[in-house]
C-alpha cells in the first residue's frame, strides 16, 4: 500500500509537469470565435505529451481506484 502511494505522488507531478509543458496559446480566445479556423494536427513533442498526459491521466486514475479497494 505504501508502494502504491509513492506511485501515485510521482505519476501526480509527472503529470503536472507534461500538462505544464503543452503548448498554451489558445486558452478561452477559440471559446469566443478567435483562432481563424484552420486545422492543425500534433506533431512530435507536442503528440507525445498529449499522448503522455492521457496515459498518466489514467494510470493516475486507475491508481486511485486500486487504492479505495484495496
């Protein structure tokens, strides 16, 4: 149990510090019709931390899970 905690606090600030790393921009200004409309597809960096932040989004997710069974 105590592993599974130490897993989660470190899955937590990896994953703080892939969100922190994405690329800011677009914030609420594509809630009120800015950004022109052009499609824009990830790439590189900018795909693996998307992808990596959904992955520790779960991993973080499904340890918590573990843990309030457990």
């Amino acid at each position: 149990m105590k592993y599974l905690s130490l897993i989660q606090a470190i899955t937590a600030v990896l994953l703080i510090i892939v969100i922190l790393l994405q690329q800011r921009g677009s914030g609420l200004s594509t809630v009120f019709g800015g950004e022109g409309g052009f499609y824009r597809t990830k790439r590189g960096i900018e795909k693996f931390l998307f992808l990596a932040s959904i992955i520790l989004a779960f991993i973080f997710f499904g340890l918590g899970l573990v843990m309030v069974i457990w």
